[in-house]
C-alpha cells in the first residue's frame, strides 16, 4: 500500500526509544524526513543515526523554551512541518492516595501541556503548509478508569477531549487531528510500573499476568504493532478521519 508519506516532514516527540523510535522508524521507512526529540541527548543522537532521521535534538516536552526550540530547528532542518506525533510519555502509576502533588504535576505536564504547547508551536507551520496531521498517543484508561493507574486515567482523558476540541477548530485549516490510545504496549515505561508495583516480581512474570488478567488477546503488544496505526493516521488513505481515538490495546477498552 502506498501511503504518500513520501517527502512528509514529520516531529516525533519521545522518539529515541519504545514506541516513539517504532514511530520514527517506519515513517523514515516509508520516506518521511523525520525529527525527533528526548530528555537524554545520548540516547536521542544515538536513535536519530540508527534510524535514519533527518533532525535529532534532546528536548523536554514539559519545558515551554525547549519545546519552541525542538520545533523551530526542527522546522529549519526538514523545510517545514506537516505532521507532529504527540508521543512523549511518562508513568505515574498508583491509586489516589499514593500520588503526591508533585505526581500529579509531571502527570498533567507530561500527558497534557506537552500536548497543547507542542500542537501550539507546530500549527503555524502546518498552516503555512497548507494542511497538515496530528497524532496524540494516550491509553485505553482515558476512556476505561482504573484508579491503580489514576493520575493516567484522568490526564489522558483530558488528553483525549483535548484531541476531539483541537480536530474540530482546526478542520478548517485542513489539519486533521486524531488520537491513538493504547493498552499494555511494552515500552520503556514498564519498567517504571514494574518498580512501583511488583518490585519482588521478576519482569517478565510480572507483564505476563498484567496481561494474563487484563488483556483479552492475553499478551501484551509490540510497539511496531502501534506504529502501523500512526503512520496510517499521517497518510494520504486517512484523509477523511479527524477528532478520532482509536485503541491499539487487544480489545482491552471496556467500553462501545
């Protein structure tokens, strides 16, 4: 299937390793120029070679500064900006009495203001492209609480009303704006979950009950299984879906 995707020029916002760098990966696969940002400069230059990205610069998506930096140079180094992948993502897991204000502030500035000052920064280039797509990566708990993972439950439904809002000012513009929430998806944030959780457990015990338990299919999913979806959403065949929010959990939702 030929998606068009040839020439996009594309931000990927938590791109240097899990689902992120599957993201940027199959985009640079299928001829994107692709830019990427992360916390670790290391680990983001490192990916940024390996894949094949156009731009690579270490950025925190809860800095505003560093934000409007990634976004600027970014723009200079690909021509423009078609398409931002709202991905970066950090886990606050456990129940309401666990979570500290502190919890809840990188929560809400990791899931929500990244979102809004990322789309923000990257709006007036879309415009002067003509159009443009967004993708926000949430979770099935936007949708389906699970007070285990609260603070999630609750920013990632903003999160997702932030997604339907955006889709329908924007459609005029014509940019499109969609969400893909998904379930137990092994990223780098298990390991953070694991900690809190099961810390006695051994890893792979501990993911294969999650799974076992919560995950109809019964496993958890590979991130390249969620990428497919998001290249998808940027392409030329997605042309007539906005304000979407689609899951990629194994029929995880609990919900029609």
């Amino acid at each position: 299937m030929k998606l068009g995707l040839e020439g996009r020029r594309v931000l990927v916002t938590g791109g240097s390793k899990g689902l992120g760098e599957a993201i940027a990966r199959e985009l640079v696969e299928e001829g994107a120029l692709v830019a990427i940002c992360s916390r670790s400069e290391d680990e983001v230059r490192a990916t940024g070679e390996a894949i094949g990205a156009t731009y690579a610069q270490a950025a925190d998506v809860t800095d505003p500064e560093q934000v409007r930096d990634f976004v600027a140079r970014s723009a200079e180094a690909l021509g423009g900006i078609d398409a931002l992948v709202n991905n970066a993502g950090r886990a606050h897991p456990g129940n309401f009495a666990a979570l500290s204000d502190e919890d809840w502030q990188h929560d809400f500035e990791v899931k929500v203001l990244a979102l809004i000052r990322c789309s923000r920064e990257a709006l007036p280039h879309m415009r002067r492209a003509g159009g443009g797509r967004i993708v926000n990566v949430g979770a099935v708990y936007s949708r389906m609480p699970d007070p285990t993972f609260f603070a999630t439950s609750v920013n990632r439904a903003a999160g997702n009303n932030f997604t339907k809002a955006l889709a329908m000012e924007v459609a005029k513009d014509g940019i499109l704006v969609n969400g893909v929430n998904i379930g137990f998806v092994i990223t780098p944030q298990w390991d953070n979950i694991h900690r809190r959780r099961a810390p006695d457990q051994p890893r792979e015990e501990f993911l294969d009950q999650m799974a076992a338990q919560d995950v109809p299919l019964g496993r958890m999913g590979r991130p390249d299984e969620v990428s497919g979806l998001v290249t998808f959403l940027l392409s030329d065949r997605a042309s007539y879906i906005t304000g979407a929010s689609i899951d990629v959990a194994g029929g995880m939702g609990r919900y029609v």
